[in-house]
C-alpha cells in the first residue's frame, strides 16, 4: 500500500489548484508537471505510481491526512476538482445524496416524477436502497418541496435537490 511519506516524496501539492505535481523525474514525466490524467472512463483523475493506479482525490487524502479513505465525496461535483478542501469522507447513500438529476429524469427535479395513473408528481426518496414515498402532489413545487425537506432531514449537508 502507497504511504503518505511515499507520496510526499514525488509530489508536491499545488493548494490553487488541488494538482499533485511531480517533485522529481519518474518514467517521463518531468518536475513541475500535473500528474496523472484524466482519460478514466469514471471522469476522475487517476495517477500511475510505482505500476498501480489510483484515485487523485485519494492521493491527496493520503497527502494531507496520512491515511487511505475508504470513499470519498466531491462537495462541489466537479471530478477534476481535488481540492483538499472540498473532499470530504462519505458511505455510499451520501454520495448518492449529493448527485445531480439523472439523465433521464424528465422532470429535472431529482426525487420526483409524474404518476401516469392521477398525473400527480409523486416524491420519493432513497435511502440506504430502499425507496421510500413522500406522497403525490397536484403542483410539481410541492413535490420538490417534499423531496427537499426530506433530503435536508436525512443527508443533511450531502443534500442536493437538483
């Protein structure tokens, strides 16, 4: 397992920007240089040491704290964002609480979605992957707020409603 004096030893860490930069010369990559990439499927930066990869946001946990997360949230979304500051420690049903929409969602408002049988906007709510009802509204503002007040009492600060 990586070490937070191994890391220490390659890489400086750049407070502006969250970067890790190389301190020394490794394979061809020259110092001064950003490491890692951000060419992963997942979106996320991963950074070759030593022939194993890993997470940057990791890295800079390991960097700063001096040991390995077990997961990490980005508080702003933003993958590429490895700020010390904006890393916090999450379970999985935490992350899920601080994601957008999904892609599909028609609506736009996460939590909510149309009844096809009333046409009422129905709110719902997971938590630790069980869904839970919030009840059916006839206006789509009182199902997001439903969905608000909900994610606010159970997530707290990993809440995002849309």
């Amino acid at each position: 397992m990586i070490t937070q004096a191994r890391i220490k030893e390659l890489f400086r860490y750049d407070r502006k920007t969250g970067h890790l930069i190389y301190r020394k010369r490794c394979g061809h990559n020259t110092p001064g240089m950003i490491a890692g990439s951000n060419n992963h499927p997942s979106g996320y930066r991963r950074i070759g040491i030593d022939g194993k990869y890993y997470a940057a946001s990791h890295l800079v946990w390991l960097y700063h704290k001096g040991w390995w997360p077990p997961e990490l949230d980005h508080r702003d979304l933003n993958k590429q964002n490895n700020k010390i500051s904006n890393l916090r420690l999450a379970n999985r049903t935490q992350q899920n609480a601080n994601q957008r929409a999904r892609i599909n969602n028609v609506l736009g408002i996460k939590g909510v979605h149309v009844r096809k049988d009333t046409g009422q906007f129905r709110a719902t709510i997971t938590i630790y992957r069980k869904q839970r009802c919030l009840g059916s509204y006839w206006t789509l503002e009182e199902a997001r707020m439903a969905y608000v007040r909900a994610a606010k009492k159970l997530f707290r600060d990993f809440a995002r409603a849309a």
